[in-house]
C-alpha cells in the first residue's frame, strides 16, 4: 500500500477541528493512503511516507464540490446573453433553445461537452460535480443525458421537469405524468437526485410536489430549483420534502427563511435542507444577488454553486462564485469557502467529501497562495496550483 505525505502546508482548511469556522491548522501536513486521509497534524510530527508533496507553505483546502450544474446540452446562448447585457430580462424561455440544440446532437457531442466542462471545473479545484439532465424533455433523450452524465459523475440528477417542452405546451399535465411515469423509469437507472425548476413559467408547486414524490418513491433524493425569479411555495416545498437542498433561494419571504433555519418544527430542531446560493446566474442574468446574509444569520446551512449551464451561468468557476459571493453577498472569505467545499458536500448529503479529515477522501486543491483568502481576494486569477482527487493527481 503506497502513502503521500502532503508536507509543508502554510495554512491547512481542514473544516473539522482546527482553527475558526474552517478548522485552520499552520504548517501541517497530511497523510494519503489508498485514497484517504489517515492523519492530519503538523508538519514537524508528519509520519514517514512512500512519497512527498511539498506544498511550498502554501494554502491547500478541500476541493471544490459544486452541487448544482447542468453540463449535458449542445450549442450555446452567447446572444441571448448580449441582448441581456443589452437590457433583456432573463425568463428562462431559451431552455428550449437548448433542448432543441441537445435532441440533434449525437451522443459523442453531448460526451464531448460534459468532458470539457467537467475538465474545466476540475482545474479550477473542483473534485465533486453534481449533474443534471433537463435539455432532452423526451424519455430517450432524458435517459441518454443521464447515461453520459453518469460517465463523469456519480452525483447526477433527473431534471425532465425543467420545462415543459413545447409539444406539450397546452397540455401540461400530461407532460406531468410523462415525467412521472416512462421518463423516471427510464432515468433511474442513472440517477441519484430528482429536480424541478419550481417556477413561474415552468412548474407549479402542485406539478412539483408530484413530481418529487414520485422521485422519492423510484429512490431518489430530492432537490428543487425555487424561488429564482420570483417568490413561491417552492423554498417550503423543498423542505416539507426533507429535499438535501433547495437551490436559487434569491426571492424569499420571512416563512421560507423560518421553514429552512427550521424554527417552523414544533420540537426546534433544525432542518437538513440546505440553502444552495448561485451567483454566477445573477451575474449572468444581471438581476440582484440572494440575500445570503440573512440565511447565515437565521442559521441556515448555505452552500454555493455554480450552475453551470448555456443559459443562465455558463460558468465552471467555483473560485469565481467564492468572489462574488464574498463581494456581492456579504459573506465573509471564511463562510463562502465552507460552503464551495462542507457546504457544497451537505447538500450532496454526502460526509466523506468538503473535508480534510482522517477518512475523508484525498480530494484536495493546493493553491498558489499562502491563504484561502485569496480566492476572494484575487480574482479572476487561476489560483490552483495541483488538484488530487481520491488521493492521484487526475
Ligand atoms: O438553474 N433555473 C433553471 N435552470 C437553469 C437555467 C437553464 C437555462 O437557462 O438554460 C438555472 O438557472
Ligand atoms: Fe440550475
């Protein structure tokens, strides 16, 4: 069995015990067997190891897990962002721009595009991405997007209610028990979650709930898109459905901040659903950013994602969503990195990622700086040094 000692880390973010929110330990190290973490300690005290990385003082931190992006499409939406920039709202309606670009493209097309995006994130730090369907809308269509996702991912999610497609569009309900019926069956086989984009000019929180559950008695996890354009039962719905998270979360009203800081539960406990914030499609859609304060004051657990897509964020950065969220967000360096790396892994409900701690995975970024303050700090600048992943540089 072969070991590496990560030597000579300046500043380790460990999010377990250590130092402040991030669990800071100085001038550590960490040992990676069979890729895991077996130990974490200083430097000085490190065990001996088949192999050495040194890590030149500077900053390592777990790697990214980016919980929400949606990389299986073909073509891209570049004007639709123009005439946005140019004074255009963002409704969503180019989705189906996309579903048609993704219905022509040949597997190996769609295979190419998740490779690439998937290759871009990884460079940027992120060990974990979380991949949807929701461009195919037809059983086969839905159940390829999820076979070629599986390919890059074990986190991946059926989104077939994302829109209705246009041949269904003055029949929605039977959209519904398509979704319900052949298209999970088809889609299971390659799922973990279940989605609905929960939205005006998409689905209603009635369409929702069914679909939901219907996941969740196929096995899936839930999660939901809510409140992104507007204010809905959505956010509420997601977390009556115990959903690992309810993504978007920018208009919400006092209750739905109540229902996911869970003081709506008559004993006070606490929610599981986590908050998922994602600034790259405010800043693509130049709309105003979700009130990320005001959850972490009420408690509420935030991760941050990208939501990668043709639309509304065709950003794989999760250093750049880190600055944003630090300078339009109001969350410090400290919250928005736990929630890129822990915060990003609760709402995977997953615990051996966004975590450098014995028996954790070796899923590590080293950065070429001496603190994690300076992916807030710095941005816009390619800060990731090395990436591992279970333990191997991928
Ligand atoms: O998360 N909200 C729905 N889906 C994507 C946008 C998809 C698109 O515009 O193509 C989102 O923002
Ligand atoms: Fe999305």
């Amino acid at each position: 069995m072969s070991s590496l000692l990560v030597d000579n880390i300046g500043e380790l973010v460990t999010n377990g015990a250590g130092e402040g929110p991030l669990g800071i330990r100085r001038n550590a190290a960490v040992l990676v067997e069979e890729g895991r973490v077996v130990w974490v300690g200083p430097s000085a005290y490190a065990p001996a190891a088949d192999r050495r990385l040194d890590a030149g003082g500077a900053a390592v931190l777990p790697g990214f897990v980016d919980s929400h992006a949606h990389l299986v499409f073909a073509g891209d939406r570049a004007a639709e962002f123009a005439a946005r920039m140019a004074g255009q709202p963002y409704t969503g309606g180019g989705i189906r721009t996309t579903v048609g670009a993704t219905r022509a493209a040949t597997d190996n097309e769609l295979r190419a595009t998740v490779r690439r995006l998937r290759g871009e994130a990884l460079r940027q730090g992120t060990t974990t991405m979380e991949i949807k369907s929701g461009y195919g809308l037809t059983v086969a269509d839905e159940a390829r997007s999820l076979r070629i996702a599986a390919e890059s991912s074990t986190e991946t999610t059926f989104l077939g209610a994302h829109v209705v497609p246009a041949e269904y569009a003055d029949r929605p309900d039977d959209y519904v028990s398509l979704v319900c019926g052949p298209m999970l069956a088809a889609a299971t086989p390659y799922a973990k979650w279940v989605d609905v984009f929960c939205e005006r000019g998409a689905f209603d929180v009635d369409h929702a709930r069914a679909i939901l559950a219907c996941g969740q008695a196929a096995g899936l996890g839930v999660r939901i898109h809510a409140n992104q354009l507007g204010p809905g039962a959505g956010v509420r719905l997601g977390v009556e459905l115990d959903a690992a998270s309810v993504d978007h979360c920018t208009h919400l009203s006092d209750a739905d901040v109540d229902a996911l800081a869970g003081t709506a539960h008559s004993d006070g406990s606490g929610t599981r659903t986590v908050a998922t914030l994602l600034p790259g499609a405010e800043f693509s859609t130049r709309s105003p950013y979700p009130d990320a304060r005001r959850l972490l004051d009420a408690g509420v657990t935030v991760a941050l994602a990208t939501d990668c897509n043709p639309g509304s964020s065709y950003t794989s950065s999760m250093p750049f969503c880190v600055a944003l969220a630090v300078r339009e967000m109001r969350m410090t360096p400290a919250e928005a990195v736990w929630a890129a790396t822990a915060g990003g892994a609760r709402a995977l409900r997953r615990d051996d990622i966004g975590v450098l701690i014995p028996g954790a995975r070796a899923d590590l970024v080293v950065l070429d700086a001496p603190s994690y303050l300076h992916l807030a700090y710095r941005p816009g600048v390619p800060l990731i040094r090395q990436v591992m992943r279970n333990g191997v540089t991928p």
